[in-house]
C-alpha cells in the first residue's frame, strides 16, 4: 500500500488542528461578544472585513488508529458519555468518540444511531464539523444503501476541496452510485489517504477501489491493490478476489480462465459471491455454453439467493428480459412484478413498470379475443393480478378480462371482478398511490350491477345498488337507471318503480313502467304509459308491447282504441292468425254502428280469447 511522507502527514495534522481552533475562536469568543457595537467596529480591520473563509473539518486519521480490546474500549467510551450528562460540548465529544470507536471497527449502522443525537445551538462548530465527518465516513460504508445526511453531503461539496479526506470520501461516493468514470481519477488520492485508516475500513472498500481500477484499467494500481489482498485473511482468496480476477480475463478475451475465477468465487454468500454467478449466466449465453431456458432456471434460483439491492433488482430486470425472449410473457411481468415490490420508489422499479405494462397489454389484448380459452387466461390473470392491483393501467386491463367473462356468460366472474377493480383503485386513491380516471369508478360499477342483474343475483344487486351512484356519462347513467328499475320489478317493488323523478326516462324504464302498470291491471294507467312508449319508439315498438298496448285498450274500454290500434298492428308481425284478428276487430265498424252492444263485445271477447292463445309475451321480448 503507497504511503504518504511524513511532510504530507504534518501538512494534514496542521490544517486539521488549525481548523479546529478557527472555528472555536470564531464562534465563542467572549471579549466580541460582550463589546457594544461601536467598540467591536472600532476593533474591525481589513482581514476581519473580508469574506469569512469557509472551515475543513479535522482530518480524521493522521496515524494508524491504535487497536484495542474492543469491549474495554467500548466501555470506556459509554462511561464517557454517561459521565458528560447534559452538557452539551462534553456530550457531542464523548459521542463522536464513541462513532469514531463504531467507524474503525466498520460498524456503519451503530456509529450513525450515535451521531444522529449530535447537533443543534449548543454544539461548537469545531464538534458538529467532526461529527459531520463521521457521519459522511459512516454513510459510505454502510451497507444498507441509505441516503447520506444533508450534513454529511455538505462535505462533498467543492467549498471544502482542501479537507485531507475529501478525495477518499468522494471516491466512495462515485462508487456507491455505481460512477466508476468519476471515481477513476480520484483513486490514486483516495488509496494514499486509505492508508492511514483502520484496516476493517480498508477491507471494506478495497475490492470495491480495485474493481474500478480494472474498469478503468489503472493496471499499475490494480495490480497494488491485488497485492494488498494478501494482507487482509477475509479478502485473501475471497469470492471478491476471485471475481475481479475473472472480470481481468474477461477483459483480456480470455473466457475460460474468467470461467473458471467465477466458479472459484461463486460458492460464497456475499454480493461478490451472487456476482459471480451472474457473471457465469453472462458468460455462458455469450459464448451459447448454455440455452435460453437453462439461462431463465439458473436466473430464477439467483433472484431467490440474492435480494434486497440494486443487484437483486437488476436479476429480476435480466430474468424477466430473458423469460420475455424465451415466448413466456406471463412469467416476465411476475418477475416484474417482483422488482417492482422489492425495489419500490427505484429507478429500476420504474423501468420496470413501463415494461410490463407493455407486455400486460399485449397479453390482455390477446386474452380478450376468442381465440384464447377462458380457463388459460384466467390463469394468467391470477398470476399476474397480485403484483400490479393498484395501478389504474392494470386495472383497465382487467376490466377487459372482466369483459370477456361476462360476454361468455360468467357473470359471477365478471361481477367478482369489476368489484375487486373497483375496491383496489379506491384504496389506491385513499392512500395516494394513483388517481383513477374520470368516470371509471362509476363505470365499473354499472358493470358489475349489469353482470350481477344477468346472473340473478339479485340479493346481491340490492346491497350493490344500496349505494347509489350518480354517473356524470349519459349512456353510464342510462344503464344504471335501468339496472335499477329491473331490480324494483324483480324484487316486486313497482311502487317505486312507477315513480318519477323528471327528466328524460330511458325506453327500457318506459317500457318496464308500462309493464308494472299493465300487471297491476291499472288499465288507464297501462294504456296512457305504452301511449308514451308507442310514441318513442313509433313503428319499432315490440310485439309484445304492442300486444299488451291492444289488450290495455280493449280492457279500459276504449272501443274505438282497440280498432286502431288492431289495424296498425299486422305491420308488426308475421304471426299466423294475426289477420282474422284484426279483421274480426276492425270490420267495417263505421257501416256497423251504431251495433247492438253485446254484438260488439263478443267480437272483443273472442279477440281477446286469440291474442291470449300466443305464446308467452315475454318470451318474445
């Protein structure tokens, strides 16, 4: 390992301990604090007047830390805390110290927990600068990934270049978001100041420091810090050694040994270990060692071995690609799925988004036709359908799978469906998560009133249509009112079928009206609703209407009603004997007039006796 000389050893001890004292007397001097403003103006002079130099903090390390028993030396520093109390300067010493005890032993999580109660009014600048530094150091060797703190990231910043440890720490940080391009030119700096830290820091950043060394292929570097391995037991023929030696023959167009330094590497359990056995898929389908599916079985026991980071996202991402291009689609959008749920809020999470909702398009589209079985595309939904529920893209996908079911006569499907649709988008809108679009809810719950009417479920109808909905679409709002009033005249409520509540009445309401009316045998009524209905629909008016409208008239009385309305009605059917009828009814009634009334009734009576022969009304509807 280079070595910095003993100049640029005192150079950094300087800067550190100057920086220290500046901030003190900057922040906690008594003498201005206590003059008037026209003493303390009276003792400014050009160099205070100047822009106020922005302070480094204390270099962290300016000689190997001394090891000591680790419980002896953690007790010591707990006591030290204890023993500050309240006392704020005392307290942010002692916890800093005890990070900084956390820091050489590489414990990255217990360190930050410590640091996070150091800070506020009270804290010398001199201590919060120390704690930031260690918060940063902390932050970029802890191997949960998590943000590093606005303190922390201040100390990137170009204002503190001059800080001893600033080029290590930035190379770090490069590396930690995966940018070996910009880590590259600060190797060399950062592996001189690496030297004067802990070995426990060192061994955990020096694979990642040669990796990028051989990216960037700094091969003099490389090869000294490959020889530094053989210093530290866990690096020394570790997975990660191994590993970055096959990326080396990878490099120099030498597959089989790569081949074999993965083999070596893959059998531990660390992230260079899962990398091995990634790059040993890579290699393989590269040079066709091995078929797509066997790539697909090697890539779905690794997405298992290995989850939780970018690296198990970025499996999932290549599995799912794999299983695409293999004719599997179904599987592809589980496996995105899977990213998706265990790399949420991610760059590749959305990604993978985008991706599947491709592939879930085309496979709905597909399942919508006819030409796929019902029982193979409900299997594809039930695999699909748990990852993406609350996404209001899947949700239109499903509302057409729905569709189909419903087309097909499954309504208890169907209806299952739309309600499911309908429960996830409004717990996706209750807790933030997506917005669904204008008028869907409504109309998904039109379509499940509508399948639910088609099966007769009809108990299920009434708890549905407890819960009213007001559709802003017409046609949506047409539908729903109907739905409505067949539930009344099934459930025998023609009550309140019969009321009305203004505005424009769709035919089917008219219809069921005229028909709640003609069975309560309220002839007026009947004859004045399918008046209104014969108005509408004019020369369209169904047989059975039209049968109903006749015998409305015939029992209200209405002789001359009848008459007309039975020389209208052969245009409306082909039925045999609809003719004598009409004729029995209609002949020359002016030149018969005035005829004895039972002559008259007679001929309505064995009218009546012919029109009750048809077949059932309303079957013909």
């Amino acid at each position: 390992m280079v070595r910095q000389t003993n100049k640029v050893a005192y150079s950094c001890a300087f800067r550190g301990r100057h920086a220290a004292v500046m901030a003190v007397l900057l922040c906690a001097c008594p003498v201005l604090a206590q003059r008037s403003p026209v003493d303390a103006a009276d003792q400014l002079t050009p160099a205070l007047l100047s822009p106020m130099r922005v302070i480094d903090p204390p270099a962290l390390y300016l000689a190997q830390r001394q090891a000591q028993p680790f419980l002896e030396e953690r007790k010591a520093l707990m006591e030290a805390v204890i023993a500050a109390g309240d006392r704020q300067p005392d307290l942010a010493r002692a916890l800093t110290d005890l990070a900084e005890f956390f820091f050489a032993h590489a414990m990255a999580p217990e360190g930050l927990s410590v640091l996070g109660h150091v800070g506020g009014t009270e804290v010398p600048p001199a201590h919060e600068l120390r704690a930031g530094a260690f918060e940063l150091a902390l932050g970029l060797i802890d191997p949960r990934d998590r943000p590093l703190t606005e303190r922390a990231r201040a100390l990137l910043e170009p204002v503190h270049a001059g800080w001893a440890d600033q080029p290590l720490f930035l190379a770090l940080s490069h590396l930690r978001d995966a940018d070996c391009a910009g880590a590259g030119p600060l190797l060399t700096d950062a592996v001189m100041r690496l030297a004067r830290f802990p070995k426990p820091v060192q061994e955990r950043v020096l694979p990642g420091f040669l990796e990028c060394a051989i990216e960037t292929e700094q091969w003099r570097l490389a090869r000294d810090l490959a020889g530094a391995f053989d210093s530290y037991p866990a690096l020394k023929d570790s997975p990660a050694y191994h590993f970055l030696l096959g990326r080396v023959a990878e490099m120099g167009d030498e597959p089989l040994a790569a081949f074999d330094s993965y083999v070596q590497a893959q059998d531990g359990s660390d992230l260079w270990a899962h990398r091995a056995r990634r790059a040993l898929v890579d290699l393989s389908l590269r040079h066709e060692a091995v078929s797509t599916e066997e790539a697909v079985t090697m890539l779905s026991l690794e997405t298992e071995l290995w989850r939780g980071d970018r690296y198990g996202g970025e499996t999932l991402d290549d599995l799912a690609s794999l299983q695409a291009i293999s004719g599997d689609p179904v599987s592809a959008i589980e496996s995105y799925g899977r990213l998706i749920q265990r790399q949420a809020d991610s760059p590749l999470a959305d990604v993978a988004q985008q991706k599947a909702r491709a592939l879930i398009d085309d496979l709905y589209q597909s399942g919508a036709s006819a030409e796929v079985p019902l029982g193979r595309f409900m299997g594809w939904h039930e695999r699909i359908a748990p990852y993406f529920r609350f996404t209001v893209g899947f949700a239109l996908s499903s509302e057409r799978f729905a569709d189909r079911f419903l087309a097909a006569g499954a309504t208890t499907v169907a209806a299952r469906e739309y309600a499911t649709i309908h429960d996830y988008l409004t717990a996706a809108q209750d807790l933030g998560i997506a917005e669904a679009e204008p008028g869907q809810l409504d109309r998904l719950s039109v379509k499940e009133a509508e399948a639910l009417l088609a099966g007769g479920q009809i108990e299920t109808l009434g708890a549905l249509l407890a819960q009213p909905v007001t559709p802003a679409d017409p046609d949506l709002a047409r539908r729903y009112a109907l739905v409505s009033a067949r539930y009344l005249e099934e459930t025998g409520q023609t009550g309140e079928l019969l009321k009305d509540e203004g505005g424009e009445v769709p035919v089917q309401i008219l219809r069921l009206r005229a028909q709640a009316q003609f069975e309560r045998a309220d002839w007026p009524a009947a004859l004045a609703a399918y008046g209104a209905l014969r108005d509408r629909l004019g020369d369209a008016l169904p047989l059975p209407d039209a049968i109903r409208y006749l015998l409305a008239a015939h029992r209200n009385g209405d002789s001359a009603k009848t008459a007309e309305l039975a020389q209208e009605f052969p245009s409306l059917t082909e039925l045999p004997g609809w003719g004598d009828i009409a004729r029995g009814l209609t002949i020359a009634a002016p030149e018969l007039l005035p005829l004895r009334e039972d002559t008259a009734r007679a001929r309505i009576e064995n009218a009546q006796e012919m029109l009750d022969s048809l077949p059932d009304v309303d079957k013909l509807n």
